[in-house]
C-alpha cells in the first residue's frame, strides 16, 4: 500500500506519516526540506510554491505506481492587516494552498496515479466555517479547497471509485499554529497533530466526506451553519483585534 | 448627487461591459481589461477611461492599476467593482493544470493584490469594494477549479468586510448564469438553456442596485429578477 502526503515534515504532515507508517504503508513526503529521522520515508523536494517544480514533481509521480491514499496538507498562512501584508505573501498562500493541490490532484488523476478505490484527502481549515479576518487570503485559499473537494467528488467516486475527503482542523499544537495565533492564545487548549492525524486518517480510509476533528471543530463548523455572521463577528474580536505585526509563510 | 470615482476590473465585454456602460452615465468610471483597445468589439462608452492590465499577471496588474490611479489624478475611489474573471469546462471534473493556474491567477491571486492595491483610495471614502462570485461558489462538477476560484472569493469577502469594517465596506455578489460570451470562452455550450439566461442589461442593474445597498453575500439570480430587482431598487 503506498500513500502520499505533501508538507509532511512537520505539524500535521508528520503526524499523518506516522500513522501511515505504523500502518504498513510505504509513504512519500512531498516538502521543501527532507522530515527529521525520515530514513522510512521516500522525500522528494518540492517547493509548492514554484510551478516549475511541481510541473517536475507531476512528472516523476506520472513516472512510478499510483497511490492509494493522498492527502494534500502542504499550507502556509499568513496573517495580519490585510492591506499590510506583502503582495508577494498573499500570492504564495493562493499558490501553496488551493493552487498546487488542485493541480497535482487533476494531474495524477489524468496520469491514473491514485488508484481505483483509492482515498484523496484534502486539509482545509475551521476557517471554512468561522471566516478568519487577520488572514483573509489564507481563508479564500482553504474555501477554494474545499469547494474543489466538493466539485470533484462525485465524478471521482462514479469514474474511479474514489472517495475525496475534506478535513476542516482548527488550531492544533503546532509551531505553525503558535507563530500565527495572536499574543496571548492558549496553546495548551489545541489539539495534537497525532490526535488529529487519527481522526482525520480514520474518516479518510472511510471515505467520509468531511472530517472535523474533535468536538470543538464540531461545535465551530455547526456554529458557523447557523450563524455565519456572527461567527464571524467572534472570530475579529478574539483574532483581528489582537493582531500587532503581519507574520507570513 | 454626487459624482462617483469608480473602477470596474475586467470591463471589456459582459457583465463589467455592462454594468461600465451604466455607470458611466452619472460617474467617473475607469475599466481595465486585458485586450488591446481595438480588440472591444461590444458598445463602450465613450466616457470610461481604459487602462489594460492583464490579471494573468497578478502583482503587474496590481501594479498597473495603482499607477495608473495615480497619474489619473483621482485622489479617492468610491467604489471598485472586481469583476474579471476567467473559466474552463471539464470532462470528469478533470481540470487542466494550466488552466487551473491561470483561472487561480486572474480570478483569485489578482482579485487579492487589486484589492489591497486600492485600500488607501477607498478607505478614503470609506467606499465600497464589490467582488464578483458566482452562483457556483458552493460547488460545480462541470468546472471545479472555477468553483474553487469562486468559492475563494466568497471566503476573501466574508473575512475581509469583517477586517475593514469602518474603513470600507467589503460585499461579493453571485451572478447566475448570465447572456455573455463567457460560456463560450469557457469551451461549453449551454443549448438551448442559453435562451433563457438573464441578459446582461438587467443583470447589471440588479449589480448596481445591490452595490447601492452594500450587503453580503447577494446572489443575483432568477428568483431575484423575476422579484422585480432588475426594476426597483437603489441607483448609485
């Protein structure tokens, strides 16, 4: 069985090749640098940001055996005042995000490389529900992402028998999460990559069409179907209000 | 009333065409577009100023659009409408790479730097800044990179009025199907249902009006044009 994840040499990336490692997979890492100890792991360097590199990374997946599970979790933010932020940040979250995931799904799956009855998994984020001013490019990019997950679904499932999952995590205990969440935010209340990367992991071998780790997210995602704006309204008191300096990749 | 500074993004043909038009009877409405000026084939008026800047460059664009804000003269923007947009039918939802690159780059990625760009004119009046989605924002298997692209803005919208609130409002509108070429640049051919999509005359009325009353998320669709919204509501 073999399975791929892109960004997993830290966070949530690396919790996901942990468990698919201790599951008898044999995992390829998808991410700018190679993960610590990753001596189990097949890497193949690749800045999702640069198209000519994904343009090499298609090619050499077009190249080998397909994949039975997929998860595109490779994601960047960055946060701050809208209009302070770099013209050059916002690009890469779009790009990093929602644009080569998107691509590098449509190409494998054009190149046949997910196997039939295969899993593709894509991360977006609790901001799906909740909105997320004080980062509001990263926010476009992980709707763009779940409503890609949305539109293909189907004709996956009917063409190839495969089920695409979208995982909507909160704030986890990363060092991703720490270095956009404003001053002051509990890191203690987050969850673990690993939980996470066994609930998410469990609803992607079901072929669930939506994983909310946790009751939290769950409590969020009901929240933000019922009342979207005010949700919204919570999400600039408790984040945008609090952010003094813009932080990006 | 007041005579409006106003710029409309991808105003070359449909919809941005239209609504242009519209405007520019009572306003001061500069477009951009990506053609060359003599590649406009529909009706412009002769009172919109043109600046070309294609969004298949996003930070150039963005770059374009400010100067040429600059050497215009115009000190304040009342409202901007980012309208340009880009998109591919599929076979099996199978989307093209390049295509879901450059439908990411002029719908989204240009969409954003445009936005930030024109924050300190619009802040100056505290205006209005209008994206335009789509009614596939929630998902379309026909054109998934579209829906995504579409379903970024309404994300960027919902975020970014929160985050500009009481600097400048943030609103996105969704057009339904509508009577323009896009279908057909799009490489898909709607039949006969063609006939019965919104013409663009109306559909840029109902955009003005919903403009006028700066809520969001509008969706600008059947059920709304046969209520009358392309006959009552709030000029500019």
């Amino acid at each position: 069985m073999r399975a791929l994840v892109t960004g997993g040499s830290a966070g949530l990336g690396k919790a996901f090749c942990d468990v698919l490692l201790q599951n008898g997979y044999e995992v390829t890492n998808v991410d700018r640098n190679p993960a610590p100890n990753d001596s189990n792991l097949v890497h193949i360097a690749c800045d999702l940001s640069d198209r000519k590199t994904v343009d090499k990374l298609i090619e050499k997946i077009g190249k080998g055996e397909p994949f039975d599970i997929v998860i595109f979790n490779a994601g960047i933010s960055a946060t701050g005042k809208f209009e302070e932020i770099e013209p050059a940040s916002h690009a890469r979250v779009v790009e990093i995000n929602a644009t080569a995931p998107m691509a590098i799904c449509a190409a494998m799956m054009q190149a046949e490389k997910v196997a039939k009855n295969g899993h593709i998994a894509f991360i977006s984020s609790l901001s799906h529900f909740a909105g997320y001013p004080g980062a509001s490019s990263y926010a476009a990019s992980k709707d763009a992402l779940a409503v890609y997950a949305k539109s293909i679904r189907k004709a996956f499932k009917k063409s190839h028998g495969i089920t695409v999952t979208t995982a909507y995590p909160g704030p986890l205990k990363t060092d991703h999460a720490e270095r956009h969440a404003p001053e002051g935010a509990d890191a203690e209340k987050r969850m673990t990559p690993e939980d996470a990367a066994n609930l998410i992991m469990s609803d992607i071998r079901k072929g669930s069409v939506s994983a909310l780790p946790g009751t939290a997210a769950k409590i969020v995602a009901l929240i933000g179907r019922i009342a979207p704006k005010p949700l919204t309204l919570v999400m600039r008191a408790i984040i945008y209000r609090k952010l003094d300096k813009t932080v990006a990749d | 009333m007041i005579r409006r500074k106003i710029l409309i993004t991808g105003a070359t043909t449909g919809i941005g065409l239209a609504l242009a038009n519209r405007l520019s009877l009572r306003h001061d409405v500069m477009v951009t577009g990506s053609r060359a000026p003599e590649d406009i084939t529909e009706p412009f008026s002769a009172n919109l100023t043109y600046i070309r800047a294609s969004q298949a460059d996003p930070e150039k664009a963005a770059q374009t659009i400010a100067e040429a804000l600059l050497k215009s003269g115009w000190t304040r923007l009342d409202n901007v409408v980012l309208n340009a947009g880009i998109g591919f039918v599929t076979q099996k939802a199978l989307d093209d790479v390049d295509k879901i690159r450059s439908t990411q780059d002029v719908n989204v990625t240009s969409t954003i730097l445009i936005a930030r760009a024109v924050y300190p004119w619009l802040s100056k009046t505290k205006g209005t800044l209008t994206i335009v989605g789509s009614v596939a924002h929630k998902g379309q298997a026909l054109f998934p990179a579209y829906a995504a692209s579409k379903a970024a803005l309404n994300g960027l919208a919902r975020s970014l009025r929160s985050e500009w609130a009481g600097s400048a409002v943030v609103q996105i509108l969704h057009p339904g199907p509508t009577y323009t070429d896009m279908h057909e640049k799009a490489g898909y051919d709607p039949g006969w249902m063609r006939e019965i999509f919104i013409r663009k005359e109306p559909m840029a009325k109902m955009m003005e009006y919903a403009i006028a009353r700066k809520h969001s998320p509008v969706t600008l669709s059947w059920l709304r044009y046969l209520a009358g919204g392309s006959i009552t509501g709030k000029r500019l």
